[in-house]
C-alpha cells in the first residue's frame, strides 16, 4: 500500500505503470524482524517501540502496528500530538510521550489513555487536567542523570517525587514509571554510562523510598539495549535500531543482526552527453574530465537530501555512481562517464540512493558519511513530499520461528 504524501499540491498516484516517480518504501517486515531481534537481546525486559517524528520518517501507523505484532509491549513518541494521532488511528496499546511545552494538550493525553512524561514543572497542569477530565493521569517521572536535557535536576529530585506520591494518595494520578536517558551509549568504551546507570540506581533508590513502586523502570536506548543488559530493567526504549540501522560507528546493521526497513528510489529523469570540461550543478564546482553523459535525479533538498553530501552514491543498473556538483532543491547529477549511446536506455531506470546494502548497495550510512552526520537524520529528515511505499503489511514469519533469531 502507498500512502500519498500529507503535504503539497499533487496525487501521489501513479499516472501509468506500477512504478512510482519516487518513493521511500518502507518494510515492514524488516521492522518486525528488527524488533524481534531487539526483544530478544531485551529479555526478560520488555520493548518499547519508539515511533517519534512519523517513526522516523517510516510511517508511525503502520510502523507502529507492525512493532506491536512483533511483540514490542509499549510505544514511545516525543509529542503529545503524536501520541493522539495513534489513538486516533485505533492503536490502543501502552503509549508514552515525554516532550511538553506551556502549550501541550495535557487534557486530551489523560482523556486518551497517554502516558505522560513529568520531569517537575509539568506535575501541576498535569494534575490539572486529570481534575477536569475526572480521570487519573498515568505519569513516568523522568530525572536527568547527565545528559543534561529534560528531566528533573538530581537536587530537586526529592521533593517531585514526593509531590507526586501526594497526588497519587489523593488518586489524581499514578506514578507508573521511572526514567532517564543515556548520553553516549553509542560509544562503549565512555565511562558516563557507568556513572549515569549509577545515578540512576540512587534516584529509583530514593522513590522506591518514598513508597513509588512503579510498573516500569527505564533507561536503555538502542545502543545500550544491544550492548549493556545492566541497564534494561524493565523496559527498553528503542528507536534506531527498529528501523535496521546501527547506533555504533564500528558496527554494520548486519553485523548487529539488524535489517534497515527503508528504501529511497527514484527515476533517472534525463541522460544527456556533454562535452569535457562541462560544470555541474549552481557553482559550477564540479567539471566532467572529457565526453561524458549526465544523469539527472529528480530529488534534492525538498525531499530531504542533505544539501552538503556531494559525493553521496547513487546506484543504477546495478551499478553506484557518486553525486556530482551541489544537490539542488529538487534534483541532482550523477555522472555515468562516457557511455556514449547507451545513456539513452538508462532513461526511466530505477536510482536507488540507499536501501539495505544487502546487494552491496549504497546506505544510508553511506549518506551520512557523505554529509557528514549520523544515520539517524539521513531517514528521519526525508520529506513528506516523497510518498511512503509499505510492503509487507501481513506478518506471515511462523510463530515457530519467532524465538529463533540471532
């Protein structure tokens, strides 16, 4: 099934054919492979499958579901909006958002079943609207063990906790779990991680002091829950790895026994000889060493292509050409050499600009080498204009085999 783009003036249907001009297709049945891989390194911990930022960029409503069949027993998303998106799609599974502002909709969480991340300065309006709503509010008190972003400040940290259990007693909320997040999980050798699970030890030490005795605890990300079964816990928050890329620089999704779910493609838009000398692109930085035939690949910056990952691959009939000369709003230029004729048939063939490197294709780790960033934004910043394609919407793995992946 394709599920047309959300925004712009245009039908993401086809006129003719069963290709698409471009699309992002997303497997799903690499995401339940994905998670199935991850409860396993997780167990006895449970998964909580982290759809934020339309999961990704790989469609949270059908990631979502597909996480959920592959045994993720929680969903997580920064915002509160995006958590009653899920519900309105009909998902009624355990669902955390922990990112708030002045102006979050804390009513319509607590009205909806959302849990809601508190790290102090929320508890009030959260209490609030569980009072108008005359319904309790499921909270997770987040604390900040290092990383220094959200969270309650480790000093402040007694009093939100017994702020919150006097609200429990009055019944206007529950305390049902306890969190913090990693700094440099991805980076094994760092010390922080230590000190940051240690922290976090003191600080349930501290709760469960003050009579919380929550129904989860939770401080892994991807990297943490694939490398340091000392900070499972309970539950398990992962991201990255759902979607098959690997949160560390030394190792391969497939060395981690991941599968990247999403594949760009397109279609070569236009080859075209071009004598020696010719410049390539706004800045003309780039010039062909000789006769040469150009390619034209209709997605640039709009869709999400980093500007600055000149160089970034592009495969083509089987075999990768990098991008010449600057990546433009809507388009870029491969340079296919001197073929002479033979451009011509390249007209309309497939360009895969990263998928799952199983073939030896281009990645999206091959991107983000070339832009000079993580593998994270390269699929997350993929624009809503390119249409997401989703394959193997049907879970057909045998419950058999469920149990056996690496």
């Amino acid at each position: 099934m394709t599920y047309p783009a959300t925004t712009g003036e245009f039908s993401a249907v086809p006129g003719h054919g069963s290709r698409y001009e471009r699309s992002a297709v997303i497997d799903l049945d690499a995401i339940r492979h994905n998670v199935r891989r991850l409860a396993a390194a997780a167990s006895p911990a449970k998964v909580m499958a982290v759809v934020k930022a339309d999961a990704y960029g790989h469609g949270a409503v059908p990631v979502a579901r597909a996480a959920l069949e592959a045994g993720a027993s929680w969903l997580g998303v920064a915002h509160i909006s995006e958590a009653l998106a899920l519900r309105a799609a009909g998902i009624d599974a355990p669902l955390l958002a922990w990112l708030h502002t002045t102006e979050s909709n804390f009513g319509a969480a607590v009205a909806a079943g959302v849990d809601i991340g508190c790290s102090g300065w929320e508890l009030d309006r959260i209490v609030a609207a569980a009072r108008e709503q005359e319904r309790p509010a499921r909270i997770h008190l987040k604390v900040d063990t290092g990383l220094g972003r959200n969270g309650a400040a480790l000093d402040s940290w007694d009093q939100l906790v017994g702020e919150a259990m006097d609200y429990q007693d009055q019944g206007l909320l529950r305390v049902v779990g306890i969190f913090s997040h990693l700094a440099v999980a991805d980076e094994p050798e760092r010390p922080e991680t230590d000190q940051q699970l240690a922290t976090f030890r003191d600080v349930l030490a501290v709760a469960e002091d003050a009579g919380v005795d929550p129904e989860v605890r939770h401080l892994a990300n991807t990297p943490a829950t694939l490398s340091r079964p000392d900070t499972h816990f309970d539950l398990v928050r992962v991201g990255l790895g759902i979607y098959g890329l690997s949160p560390f620089a030394g190792q391969s999704s497939a060395e981690l026994g991941l599968r990247p779910a999403m594949t760009l493609r397109t279609l070569v838009s236009q080859c075209k000889e071009v004598p020696d000398g010719q410049g390539v692109s706004y800045g003309l930085h780039y010039r062909t060493q000789g006769t040469s035939t150009l390619g034209l690949i209709p997605v640039g910056y709009a869709d999400g292509v980093p500007r600055s990952a000149t160089g970034g691959p592009v495969r083509v009939a089987g075999r990768t050409y990098p991008v010449v000369g600057r990546i433009a709003m809507d388009q870029m230029v491969i340079d296919l050499g001197a073929i002479g004729g033979a451009g011509a048939a390249l007209l309309g063939a497939e360009a895969e600009l990263f998928g799952d490197g199983a073939d030896g294709g281009p990645t999206a780790d091959d991107w983000a080498r070339a832009a000079g960033t993580i593998n994270y934004e390269i699929v997350t910043r993929i624009s809503p204009r390119v249409p997401r394609r989703f394959i193997n919407e049907e879970d057909r793995t045998p419950a058999s085999s469920q149990e056996k992946l690496p």
